[in-house]
C-alpha cells in the first residue's frame, strides 16, 4: 500500500512510504550484491585457507546468493531452512507461525524483522550447505577493513586509556562522573559506523571523544538517571556483571571497549584498588550478521592487532585489555539467540539461560538499532509511547545507545519528533540522530 505504516502497527515493506520498504526494495539487494562482488573479488584467497575444493563451493554458495537476490526482488516467499544448523527449528517455527497471520510470508509482505534477519540467515545457509565453507566468515575482509580505516582513532583513544590506566583510583569513583558521560555520548556516536547502513562501504573514519557539540542531536538522553543508578548498585555491593549487546566491529567496537574500561577502572572495591566492583560480559554473534557484526574472532583480533602494533601507548591498551580476558575481569560470549528473528521479549521462551543471566545483571547495555528494535518491538509506536509499554514484558534493567537508522522510536517527550521532523525530513533513517534510553528494572 502507497502510504506510511499506521501507529502500532508492526514494520513491514507492505507500506510503501516506509524505511522497511526502502530496505526490502533497495538496500537488502544491493548489499548482497556487495557480498558476491567481495566473494569474487577474493575468491583466489579463500581457496587459499580452504583447500581446492572450496573453489567448487564457492560456485555454489555464490548462485546461491543470486538465487536469494532474486526472491527478494521478485517478492517470493520466504522459504524454509534446511540446514543441519542448531537455530533452523527456531526460524521454520517462526517462519510457519508469521505465514498463519500473513496468509503467504514474502519479503514484501510480513514483518520487517524477519525479512531482514531471514535475509542474513539465508546467506549463512548459502555457506552451511556446501563441504569446505560452514566456517566461512564472509564479512571477516569488509570488518578488517572497518578496524583498519579508524588508524587515526585508535591513537586518540589509546592515548587517553592509558592515561586512565595511570590514574591513582583510591577516592573510587566519585569525581568521574564527566568523563563518563563524555564515554557514553562518544559510545553512541560510534553507532554510526554501520556497514549494513553504508552498504558496505568503508570511509576513513576519525572521531573524537569531544562531543558536545552533538548533544542537540540526541533526542533522549538518560546518562544522569543511568549513573545515578549505576553508583547506587555498586555501593550495594548487588550485582556483579555489566553485560554489554554489542553492535559492530570497527570504531563502535573501540568507543564500546573505552566506555567498559572506565567502568572497570572507575569502579573500584573499597580497599581493594586492584579489584573492579563489575565484571564485564561482552555478548557477540555467533554467525556472520548485518556486515559488520561483532563475533567472537573479530573481538580477539581485533585485541591482537591493538597489543601488537608497533606504538607503545597503543600496545599497552591492547595488552591490558587481552589480561582482562585472561583474568575474568572481562568475557566474551555468543548466544544463537541475538541472530534470531524475534523480539526480545521472547527471550525466556527462547533462551531461559540467558534470559536468568541478564535478569542478574548491574546493567544490561543494548548497542547499535537492530538491538533497539528488538528490546522494543518492531511497531511504529508514537514517538511519546513510554518505554515501559514499548518493552512490552520485557522486564531487564537496560541501557539503550543507538543512532536512529530506522523509522522505530518511543520515549519522546511531546513535540520532539515533529521538531526533528522539520529539522531533517530523513532524521530516523540517517543515523545523525541518537538516543541514550534508561529503564530501570520494574519494582515488585
């Protein structure tokens, strides 16, 4: 239908004057041409690390990848998975039940979220069928190339941990509550550094952590009622663990890492300086998502290539950071959950494990807009719609960052949205505008 998505109503490329039909239309097929232009353009190196067989599979996952162009362009249906993989089940059931409401689920015609995520994990299929390429990480050269493009950055920010590492931390962690705030606004301002918005392409990206000269750009900002907080829990001695969703590889992954090394330096126990008060858990993806995802590898290079470069502040960072892993002061770790096609409120049905984790957790940090449209549902509420109703069940004390790369928001105070409506017809789509989203857990 030629006309924009009705409040409450979930996104979908069915309404035409909508950011999903752009994407679903436009943008879904540019990116996987992108990923098979990458493919052939370094198809000699991954027969290279995969063996000579891997040539003929790469034929394969190849067609593949133009077959499923294909479906989107021509509005088939969204077909079952049939890979051995362990999240199949999850995804037919979800397929199934959405093709019950939808009548037929084709990518024009069912919610938004599964037809992007469905997207990407038809592209893991791709790879998962074949003998030489389950392993396959085929965004890994498109993510190199977002570390290497923030050189300038890395020595900024380098610089200023090392002078954090150096600082004497007895007085805990009054006094910091500044540089904090100057982390969480630098934080969110990585968030733009998206290859999936970009369509993979890569630019020199150098920013600085000075960014008040943005604030007029974020649209919600709860870092006050957020520290507050967060100083209360930690004199309680309460909870243990900061867990961070993270977002993308690159930049964003360097301002996520300095804004986790401030609360593990900042928070110290009392009488104990050489021990943090939090624990950080570092959640990643377990397969290759939306370009420029973090995994597990890419976490750990990317701490390689820091402790390894040749400056020494830089080096020093790098080091630091990698005995953080090795003493438990810091985890990384993957859950099938963050790539399935569901929102999070779905998560102790889905995933009770890691639903009891989090529900422990000091705080619960949400990166990047798939995370946002995720922990608040993918409906067109009104921008002033009260986070409490937008989470809809979701009960987790959380800290949302995001730069708004799609038409989804809520939290507004009145007259907000139209503000920024008249300012930049395109503001919920560009990323030039943030939010920083505070919900503190429910009082029973």
């Amino acid at each position: 239908m030629d006309i924009k998505t009705p409040r409450n109503v979930y996104f979908s490329a069915f309404y035409k004057r909508s950011f999903a039909y752009y994407t679903v239309k436009t943008r879904m097929p540019v990116i996987l041409t992108q990923i098979i232009d990458s493919i052939s353009r370094t198809k000699e190196d991954i027969v290279q690390e995969f063996g000579k067989g891997s040539q003929e599979d790469l034929k394969k996952a190849i067609s593949e990848l133009a077959k499923l162009k294909y479906e989107i362009q021509t509005n088939k249906p969204l077909t079952k998975l049939v890979s051995e993989d362990s999240d199949v089940k999850v995804y037919n059931e979800f397929l199934e039940k959405q093709a019950s409401k939808d009548g037929q689920t084709t990518h024009f015609n069912t919610i938004f979220l599964l037809s992007e995520c469905y997207m990407y994990r038809r592209i893991k299929e791709s790879f998962a069928l074949t003998d030489t390429l389950k392993e396959f990480d085929y965004f890994r050269s498109f993510k190199k190339d977002l570390f290497l493009s923030c050189q300038k950055a890395l020595k900024m920010w380098c610089d200023y941990n090392v002078e954090i590492f150096h600082k004497n931390f007895e007085k805990n962690w009054t006094g910091y509550e500044d540089q904090l705030y100057g982390l969480i606004k630098a934080d969110l301002w990585g968030n733009k550094c998206d290859l999936s918005l970009a369509l993979g392409k890569v630019e020199d990206m150098f920013h600085s952590h000075e960014t008040d000269a943005l604030d007029h750009f974020i649209v919600v900002n709860d870092s006050k009622k957020f520290l507050k907080d967060l100083v209360e829990i930690a004199e309680l001695h309460s909870h243990e663990y900061i867990d961070i969703v993270l977002d993308n590889s690159g930049y964003e992954l360097l301002t996520d890492l300095c804004l986790m090394t401030a609360f593990t330096i900042f928070f110290k126990k009392q009488g104990d300086p050489s021990q943090s008060r939090f624990k950080v858990r570092f959640h990643v993806k377990s397969i290759p998502w939306f370009l420029s995802d973090v995994m597990e590898y890419d976490f750990n290079w990317t701490l390689e290539q820091i402790a390894s470069n040749e400056d020494a502040n830089i080096s020093l960072v790098g080091r630091k950071w990698q005995d953080f892993i090795r003493d438990g002061t810091w985890e990384v770790m993957s859950h099938p959950f963050w790539t399935y096609p569901c929102e999070y409120n779905m998560m102790p049905d889905y995933a009770p494990n890691l639903f009891g984790l989090l529900s422990k957790s000091a705080m619960v940090i949400f990166k990047g807009d798939l995370n946002y449209r995720k922990v608040f549902g993918e409906k067109n509420w009104d921008p002033t719609t009260s986070p409490e109703i937008a989470l809809q069940g979701l009960e987790l004390r959380l800290l949302t960052i995001r730069t708004i790369k799609a038409d989804i928001i809520c939290g507004l105070q009145p007259g907000t949205a139209e503000k920024c409506e008249k300012e930049d017809a395109k503001w919920m789509e560009n990323g030039n505008y943030g939010v920083i989203q505070y919900v503190p857990a429910k009082q029973h």
